[in-house]
C-alpha cells in the first residue's frame, strides 16, 4: 500500500510502506476512505515534534471501514464505518479511568503518527480499538465526519471547556484557522455576551464572522485595545489561543481579565514568555492540555442533528494520493484560502475492498 512518510524536517513523501497487521487483539485495520492534515503535521514537518522517527506514516485523523478486527476487540465488526479518533485508549490505565485519554499510560495517548504509523495511508492499524473508533451514523457524510476526530474535540475539550465559558462572557480567540474558528462555534453552545476573533489573514476574519464571532480584530491592528473598549478595559474573561507561537500567546496574555482563563490550544514548538511580574496578582487561571476526545461521542450527535458547522470548514478536497498538493495548500493557507483539506474517495464512490495479506 501507499502513505505519507515523515523522512526528517522538510522531508516527506507519498510511497510503497508495508501493509498493517494486527498486533495485538486490541487492534483493528481500518481501510481509510478520508483524511485530512492537521496543522500538527505541519509542526511534525518543521522539526518541532522529535518524538516522531523519520520512516513514521502521517497522519491521526481519519474516516473509513474496518476491514480486520483483533480477537479482544468488542465495539466494532468488519464492515463497519467508523470514525478514527486522533487519540488512541486504552481504557484501564488510571488516566483512561478518569476519561483523561490523551494521558493514557497504557499504549494509548496520541500515537497515531506519532509514535505509530498513522492515518495518511490506504490503510492503517488502530490500536486500542474499542474506544478509539467510533461507529459512523449513515447522516455523517465522511468529510464532516473526518473533523470530529481532532479539531472539533481540541477547540471544544482544550478550548472552550478548559477555558469554563459561561453565559455573559467576552471570549476572545486569537487564531481564526481551524481549530480557532471550531472554538467559536462550540464556544456560541454556552451564550457568551460576545466571541471576538483575532487573526492576520482578511479571510479567516470572515470565516470567524460565518462561524459566530460579534467582532474580528486583525492582529497587526492592536487587538488589545479593541477587547479593552469592549470591556470597559477590564479585558476578556476567557482568552483562546490556537496558534501556537511566543507572540500570539504572550498576546493572550496580555488580553485575559483579572480573574479570568486562558486556555492554551495550539502546538508550541518554541519557548513563550510567561510575565509573571504582571500576572502573579491577578487570579488568572492558565491551562493547557492535549485533547481526550471523551466529547467525541456527543460531538457526533450534534454532528448528526446538523447543530455543528462542520462542512463550511473543508474548503478543498483532494483525492488520497495528493497528499503531497494536500499538505501545499493547507500550509500556504494565506494564499490559498485553505481552511481545512480532506484527500480521499467521496462517499458515494466507496467500495468494500480487502487489504492482500
């Protein structure tokens, strides 16, 4: 079969790798029907993830049919269309006990393309199956689907949950790519007064207006003094950063009420300051955290019910074998107006087909 293999920082390739086997009895082969890049696979591509080994298949997201089963795994039976979760469980751990499964010490916690191959391939091997696959209902198309394994879980567990939004909020979110506009869709669940978007990008300022941000603010333009006037300069009660660099959080920062959260989302690959001299009197809780995806199954509901806006998201799909123009565009987003990319077959055109073993 074919994947997306990490060779080093810069260096990647769409090519032959062996085919998944099962393991252990845990594991299930899924045949992979949609995919998508995840602005972590872009931090993996810069060098800044080295846990990851060159020679390591992409990718922890994905939609498809699971093909093979192990003899432990109880959830799911060939033939089944299943969601693949960024986050693998193993169930019996202490952490996985408390639904904190991005910490799971048991096998699990993110691994796929990671510490395993991943999700960018015809077929992959999905360990700790029965609660890190998800049964498809028929209404979730695969393109809406393929949003629920990552970014909808991260915006929606490690941003607007961990930053304990409420009624009569300001929630301001610096970054209007994917995850940041997911945060504001999920954080509009819990009626802030206002959801006030930052970004540099003109389009990403539109998209947070379609997906329910009051107010957008570029970032190069004194964001700080627009969430100040809006606030009677006492600041945002919630702040959200999905970006991922020193300045952007640091910014945060500088945004948060007395009193009040911010939540880090994005992926840091490089030191932040933390100004302790400013905010050591002021009560302001900050967080971090890798997703559990223990939302998932609720996220998928709504999902079904078309009470998330999952579909206004995917602005270019490509086929699988495309990786290589799938990951261009999504990391000249700038240029290309990507909000997220989805490589695969579409759903009317799926056909059950075995791996050759």
């Amino acid at each position: 079969m074919k994947g997306y293999v990490f060779h080093g920082p810069g260096q990647s390739a769409w090519e032959e790798v062996p085919d998944p086997r099962i393991q252990d009895p845990a594991d299930v082969i899924v045949r992979v029907d949609a995919v998508t890049v995840c602005g972590t696979d872009l931090h993996i591509l810069k060098g800044d993830v080295p846990q990851v080994r060159p020679g390591t298949v992409l990718g922890h997201e994905a939609v498809g049919e699971v093909v093979e089963t192990g003899t432990d795994v109880r959830t799911v039976r060939p033939g089944d269309r299943v969601l693949v979760s960024c986050i693998s469980a193993c169930g019996r751990c202490g952490h996985c006990r408390e639904g904190v499964y991005g910490q799971c010490r048991g096998g699990g916690g993110w691994i796929l393309g990671h510490r395993v191959d991943g999700t960018q391939a015809e077929y992959v091997r999905v360990p700790c199956a029965d609660l890190s696959v998800h049964p498809l209902p028929g209404a979730v198309a695969n393109e809406d689907a393929v949003l629920l394994a990552d970014i909808f879980p991260t915006a929606y567990e490690v941003g607007v949950l961990n930053g304990r939004v409420s009624p009569g909020d300001t929630v301001a979110v610096v970054g209007a790519g994917p995850v940041g506009l997911a945060a504001i869709a999920t954080a509009g669940l819990f009626a802030p007064e206002r959801v006030v978007a930052v970004d540099p990008v003109p389009s990403r300022l539109q998209a947070a207006k379609e997906f329910g941000a009051d107010a957008v603010a570029d970032a190069s333009e004194d964001p700080e003094q627009l969430i100040a006037d809006l606030t009677g300069e006492l600041g945002a009660d919630v702040v959200i950063e999905a970006v991922g660099l020193p300045e952007t959080f640091e910014l945060c920062a500088r945004m948060v009420r007395p009193g009040g959260r911010l939540a880090n989302v994005g992926v840091h690959g490089a030191p932040a300051t933390l100004h302790l001299e400013d905010l050591w009197a002021r009560n302001v809780t900050i967080t971090t955290g890798l997703v559990d995806t223990r939302s998932t199954p609720t996220l998928l509901r709504m999902a079904a019910a078309g009470r998330l806006p999952t579909r206004p998201l995917v602005t270019h799909t490509f086929p699988l074998d495309h990786m290589q123009e799938g990951y261009d565009v999504f990391g000249n987003a700038a240029e290309t107006g990507a909000l997220k990319v989805v490589l695969g077959v579409p759903q009317h055109e799926v056909v059950a087909v075995r791996p050759t073993v």
